[in-house]
C-alpha cells in the first residue's frame, strides 16, 4: 500500500458517499444524524489528505486551486438544487450562502490561521503581491455582485435587471480566469509560498503520476462525500436553530461553515507549518471562485427558468463587508503578520455571527 494512500483514505470517502446514498432511502434520525456528523468529519480530513498528495505532485499554487474549485463546484451544484426546490422563497438563498463565504473566509479562516501561525512563529511572511491582486479582485467582484444591485434604481428591490445580472456575472468570471491565469502562468511566483529551511515537506519524495490521479479521484468522491453529509445535516441544523428563534440566515452561516471544512483545515494545517502563502492561496481563492464560479451559473438558471435572484446586500451586511475589506487590506499591507492581526479578524467574525442571531 502506497504511503500516500492508506486503507482509511479511501475507505472514508466511499462509506461516506455510501451513507448519504443510504440517507435517501432511510429515516433521518438521531443515530443517522450522529453518525452523519462523525462521517462529516473523517471526509473532512481525507479530502484534506487527498488534497495535499495532488500539491505535492502538482505544486504550488495548482494544488490549493485544485481544492478550491472542486469545493465551489459541488457548493455550486448543491446552491442550484436547493433554488430549484425552494423556488422564489430561495430568491436570497446565492447571495446569503456567498456573503457568508466571504465573511467566514475572510475573518473565521484567515484570522483562525494568523492566530495559530503567529502563537508558533511569532511573525509570518507572504508574497504581497499575491495576496494583493486577490484581494483587489474580491473587492471588485464582491462590490459588482453584492453591493451596487442594492443601489441600482432599473429594478425594484435588492435586485438586478436581467442586462446588468449578465453584465456583472460576465465580469465576475472574467475577474476570476484573470486572476487564474496571473496565478497559474503569468505570475505564478507571486503565489508560491516562502520557503523555510525547518519545512520537513519541501523535499520529500513526490508521489507517482498513478497515486496523485486516484487521490485526485479519492479527493472529489470526499467531497461529495462532505457536501451530501452537509446537506443530511441541515434539517437537524435548521431544527435547532427553530428552536433557538434564531433568523433563517443562521441555517445558510451553519451550511457554509460546513461546506468550507476542508479549506479551513487545510489553511490552518499550512500556517502551523509556517506556509502562510498556502493558506491565503486557499482563503481567498476560495472566496474568488464562489463569486466567480457562482453567480454566472445562478445567474444563468434564473434566466432559464425565471427565477427571481435577490443579490443586494442589507445595510448590516454591506457595514461588515466594507469592514472586512478595510481590516483585511491593512492586514496585509506589510507583508508580514503576527498573532494580533488573527485576533481582529475573529472579533469581526464573532460580530459576524453575533449580529446573524441578532439583527
């Protein structure tokens, strides 16, 4: 057996795909929601696990992009099937699930990661200017996208006309290639990380051409795996919050929360080992691909099948985002960064959840 791939890295994702083919035909109840839960969690790591194998063989930055659009994809799909099912009571459904990426992301994942790496390396490096042009393009996708349809005055409401929806998810996936193709091919050095002579990873053997597919393969099936175990989830989930009298937009902050299990842990798992770089080519390639992938196909499915597609933000939300971006800017504006930063960053992310129970 490969060392790359041992019996639990591909016996996790099959049993969980197995479990949320099961969950169709069988009653969702408490045991099935406990093991669900646990499944979700061995899926989380085994995507993780597939993940680094395919980067290692690849490298930087092909390996995280590799993980961030497999996500977006499936978080895409599963995005579509509930618009489809909730009809125009899920006309909010894109734009809650994309801003709460984004705030998770951009103050959970990134402040969670500045934290860990800065309590065990006191002061981390990045390449500014990667993370520069990503953040320049999150600002711009997120402005196009969530803040100008609650400002245009062609539509009623929150919303766009059906020229300026093309226009802006035309924008929004040219924004996203541009940024792919600097990243990959034009400027690819911007985004490698800052090597270190203590990292053990750098020189170690890479896996064959033959491992690093099937753990391609073994990463998409965990992902399935992780997406489907979401949704089993999300009835119990929205149970509780019932309970709980909390708003509605709490279920779609707790989905999006375990949709992006398997980049957090993958970013905190690369500032532990002092590869900031690795981490913030994940979070914000994270956040550029669910703008940039999501909106053009919400946009086409609500065209084909006349669906209303609310996008604007509320003035709540846009603060925290206007926030976010502010914080986020000085936070890389030196190229190094220290556990204080991380802290900022998870204060607006508790403000975040806060306010989302208590508008």
């Amino acid at each position: 057996m490969s060392p790359y791939l041992p019996l639990w890295s591909w016996a996790v994702p099959v049993a969980g795909v197995a479990l949320v083919a099961a969950s169709l035909v069988l009653p969702v109840g408490p045991v099935l929601t406990v093991v669900g839960a646990l499944a979700l969690m061995a899926a989380v790591i085994a995507a993780v696990h597939h993940a680094e194998v395919v980067a290692h063989k690849v490298g930087e930055p092909f390996g995280t992009l590799v993980l961030a659009i497999a996500v977006t994809v499936i978080e895409v799909a599963l995005i579509v099937s509930m618009m489809l099912a909730g009809g125009d009571e899920a006309a909010a459904l894109p734009r809650d699930t994309i801003f709460a990426a984004v705030m998770i992301i951009c103050n959970g994942v990134v402040g969670i990661c500045l934290l860990v790496g800065g309590l065990r390396h006191r002061e981390q490096a990045f390449r500014l200017e990667g993370v520069n042009a990503a953040l320049a393009a999150l600002i711009a996708m997120a402005g196009l996208t969530l803040v100008l349809p609650a400002f245009t005055a062609s539509s009623p409401g929150p919303t766009y006309t059906a020229p300026q929806l093309a226009f802006a998810s035309v924008m929004a996936l040219l924004l996203w290639s541009a940024f792919v193709f600097v990243q990959t091919v034009r400027h690819r050095d911007y985004f490698l990380p800052v090597q270190d002579a203590a990292n053990q990873d750098v020189h170690a053997l890479p896996p064959t051409a033959a491992v690093a597919w099937a753990s391609f393969g073994l990463l998409l099936v965990a992902l399935v795996a992780v997406i489907g175990l979401a949704k089993l989830l999300s009835p119990a989930i929205e149970a509780g919050v019932e309970r709980m009298g909390a708003p509605k937009a709490v279920i779609g902050i707790a989905i999006a929360m375990l949709v992006l299990l398997p980049e957090t842990w993958a970013a905190v798992r690369a500032a532990r080992a002092d590869r900031l770089q690795t981490s913030f080519n994940l979070a914000f390639g994270s956040a550029l691909a669910s703008i940039g992938l999501t909106i053009p196909t919400v946009a086409v499915a609500s065209m084909v099948l006349d669906l209303k597609l609310q996008l604007g933000l509320g003035s709540k939300d846009l603060v925290l985002l206007v926030l976010t971006f502010l914080i986020s800017t000085i936070t890389i504006a030196t190229g190094r960064t220290n556990m204080m930063q991380g802290a900022v960053h998870l204060v607006m992310f508790a403000a975040f959840v806060f306010l989302a129970f208590a508008p």
